[in-house]
C-alpha cells in the first residue's frame, strides 16, 4: 500500500510543476472569459496583441546598435528602454474600441475574484483613470498589469500586462517615462 500511494505522488509530481509552471497571465484569465462568450463580447469590440520574447530581444539588439530608427532616441532613453525591456519575459495589449465599460466592469470583476494574486501598486500621480496591479511570486513581481480608461466621452480602455522579474528600480524607471 505504501509502494502505491508512493508511485502515485511520483506519477503526479510532473503534473504539479507543469500546471504550477503555467499561471495565466490577467489578459490570458480575461480572453478565456470573452471568447466563452462570443454573444456578450464581440471580437470587433477590442484587439489583442503580444509581443513575444523573440520579438522582445530583437528590440533589445536594435536599441543595442546605431541603427536609423534609434538614433531619433536620445542615449538616456534608450538605456532607460532598454533597461525596461531586459526585465520583459512577454508583453500583451488588449485594447477596447467598443463598450469599454462592459470590459472595465469585468476587468474589477476579475481581480476581485483574484484579489489574493493581483494587488494594487499605489501610485498617487497616476490619476483616476489609470491602475497598476501587479501579481509577485515569493518577494519578487512576476507580472505587472496597467489599465488605462479613456478620457471622458471616448469608448476606450487599454491594458498592458507585462510579465518578467521587476524591481522598485524597475518601477522607478517606468514612471520616469510616463
């Protein structure tokens, strides 16, 4: 009995870091909501786009060399870019063209129900119409999640998830580019 119960924990142990391993992302938890409900969220109502570590380390070696595009950019700002993206495993944008109040009522309604992972960055120059939240793994920020309401009388709503290792000077860099 005890060889059995043994070779079952060892059989599932693979299991357990793989679905450990795998945490969706905020953008992923709200896409898996929309697309089940194709009649309440229609595709024409937002975009969504991620930017892949690839594509990540490819911005890195351009912003790394003189190439035409970056040198519009003066040197302090690259490095502070570059600075932000060395700490970016992916990038996702979900942005909302349509109804954006119907996708910021479950934007609250999501990180309510997962209020023990995502806690609020308080940031007091942000304004009313912009959130941090950030998700950690032990000490360490694993995902940091900002939403951006539009101005009064447009229909829009933005959110950047990034996921990564990100520090207080990780921090400090974002705001100073805001």
């Amino acid at each position: 009995m005890r060889s059995l119960l043994f070779s079952i924990l060892i059989a599932l142990i693979p299991s357990a870091v793989v679905y450990g391993g795998s945490e969706q992302d905020f953008i992923g938890k709200m896409l898996s909501h929309v697309n089940g409900k194709t009649d309440t969220y229609l595709a024409s109502e937002y975009e969504h786009i991620t930017v892949s570590p690839t594509m990540i380390k490819s911005v890195l070696k351009m912003i790394g060399s003189n190439t035409k595009l970056m040198s519009e950019v003066d040197a302090d700002k690259q490095e502070q870019l570059k600075g932000l993206l060395e700490n970016v495993k992916s990038l996702r944008i979900l942005t909302v063209s349509k109804e954006a109040d119907k996708y910021m009522t479950l934007t609250q309604k999501l990180l309510k129900k997962h209020k023990r992972v995502y806690k609020e960055y308080a940031v007091e120059q942000l304004g009313d119409d912009k959130q941090i939240w950030t998700r950690q793994s032990g000490k360490n920020v694993i995902e940091i999640v900002m939403i951006e309401e539009a101005p009064k009388g447009k229909d829009t709503l933005q959110i950047v998830d990034l996921t990564g290792s990100f520090g207080d000077n990780f921090f400090n860099m974002l705001m100073k580019m805001r």
